[in-house]
C-alpha cells in the first residue's frame, strides 16, 4: 500500500517536471494528463475514491480538453500536416505512456487486492463518497451555494471576454479602415 | 490510521507547488503559465486530501472540490483572455502586455 503511494508519487513528480521543461504546449499537455492521472491514484491510496474520480473527470478531462481546444483554436492556421506528422512519432508518446502504464499496473494491483477478502488496503482513514455528500449538502450548503455563484460569474466573464467584437457599420460607410477602429478599441 | 505518512503526502504536494511556482517564473508562453497554475491549485487541493485523509474527516474533500470548482472556473475566463491576448496582439508572449492601455 505504501509501494504504490511513493510510485505514483514519482510518476506525478517526474511528469511535472516534464511539463515544465517542454517546448510544445501538446507534449506538455499529455505530461500534464499524467501527472493529474498520477495524483489522481495518490488521492486512491488517501482513501478518497470518490476524488480520485473527479479529478480525472474534471481535471484530466474537462480542464485539460479546455486548454487544447484554445491551443487547436489559436495555431489552426499555422501548423499543417507536416507538423500534425511530427507530432505522432513514437518517441514523442513513448514517454507519456510508460507512465500511464505505471499507473495502470498500481490501479490494477489496487483492485485487486480491495477483492481479497483480507484486504490490507485503507483501514481507517477510509472517507467515502456518502460521508463526503453529507457534509457537502450540511453545513457546507453555503459554500455549494457560493460554488454556484463563482461558476455562474465564470461562464458570464468568459462569454464576455471571448466574444469577438463584431463590428457593425453601414455599407455605405465600409469604407473607413479598420486598423484605425481597432486602434480606437484598444 | 493511513499507513502513509502525512508529512510524505504534504512532501509531494510541496514539491508539485514548486514545481508550477518556478514554472510560472520562469515560462514566459501564457498557455504555460495557465497550466503552472493549474498544477499549483491541483498540490493545494492534495494537500487537503492529505489532511483530510489524516483526520480521516470529509472536510478536506470538501475543501477539494471547491478549489475543483474554482479551477474550472478560472480556467474558463483564463482561457478567454488568452484568446483576446492573441487576437489583439498576434502573440502568446506575456511580455508583450506589458502595457495596460486601457
């Protein structure tokens, strides 16, 4: 049980740092996944399955997702295929997979010890996701509340900082140049 | 008890905090500095688990998905600022808004 807690530690340690030091915002997004797939299996070992759970859903997932689809967005028009081909050798992945398959052996390896009928795993500090609701719907409700609050405050500010202002003039003034408009916008 | 020592899991999330503290320093790539953040919010709310999972207490869980929810939100509009940052200066350096003309 403390194996697989100071391996996974390692593989979140040594995939961060491989995020820090790449010069490719992609290859560091797939050390980025690891290194939240890492963490993910330290919070299993804590006795916290349920946000072992959600930190691969939302951060490995959702967050994650997010980045690439802006990073998809910005460089769309300046990488091509060739790029896209580089971008696939082995080498390049090889070193991201080695780690998720580290940390699927240890999730492998937790399973199966939690089906021994013996089971060595979390004793005590076992918190699961029924204690966790409780607390979050008791006297936590205010904070769930405010949680609401934030999210709504953050889809209205991302709504309107990323729109593209459009500009609306008449046909027949079309004529102005933009660059001058664009300068009186900033 | 975990059988895991709780000074090892505050160790781990000391460490991965440094990590994005110096990868914020020293990056200067905007999307970098984004995900720098993220990883220093994800070694906070380890350092939650880590302490919840000591007093065997659901509050640190608690505590980890408020700053889940923070997170998702900040990256939301930290992801709409770097789209306005390359639409109006045609880079991804942090350096070139330096200047906060209004």
């Amino acid at each position: 049980m403390e194996l697989t807690f100071y391996i996974a530690a390692a593989v979140a340690v040594l995939a961060t740092i491989m995020v820090i030091t790449r010069y490719n915002m992609i290859h560091a997004l797939l050390y980025l996944v690891v290194s939240f797939l890492a963490v993910a299996v330290v919070f299993l070992t804590m006795g916290a399955p349920f946000m072992a759970a959600l930190e691969v859903i939302v951060y490995a997932g959702a967050i994650v997702v997010l980045i690439i689809f802006v990073i998809m967005m910005l460089s769309l028009t300046r990488e091509d295929v060739e790029q896209e081909k580089a971008w696939l050798q082995p080498k390049l992945w090889m070193g991201p997979a080695l780690l998720s398959f580290v940390l699927l052996a240890e999730l492998v390896y937790l399973l199966v010890i939690a089906e021994m009928p013996a089971a060595p795993a979390v004793a005590g500090s076992y918190v699961d996701a029924r204690a966790v609701g409780l607390a979050l719907y008791g006297p936590y409700v205010l904070g769930v509340q405010l949680s609401g609050i934030l999210l709504m405050a953050g889809i209205v500010g991302a709504y309107h900082l990323g729109r593209q202002k459009k500009k609306v003039i008449h046909r027949f003034l079309q004529e102005k140049e933009p660059q001058k408009e664009r300068s009186a916008a900033i | 008890m975990t059988t895991i020592p709780m000074e090892t899991g505050l160790l781990l999330a000391g460490v991965l905090f440094m990590l994005g503290l110096i990868s914020v320093m020293i990056r200067r790539n905007i999307i970098f500095m984004l995900i720098s953040v993220e990883i220093m919010l994800n070694a906070a709310g380890l350092a939650f688990i880590v302490a919840g999972s000591h007093w065997a207490q659901p509050d640190g869980q608690i505590m980890f998905i408020f700053i889940l929810t923070m997170a998702a939100a900040e990256v939301s509009v930290g992801l709409a600022l770097i789209l306005q940052i390359h639409h109006q200066l045609k880079t991804l350096n942090s350096d070139a808004a330096n200047f906060m003309r209004g």
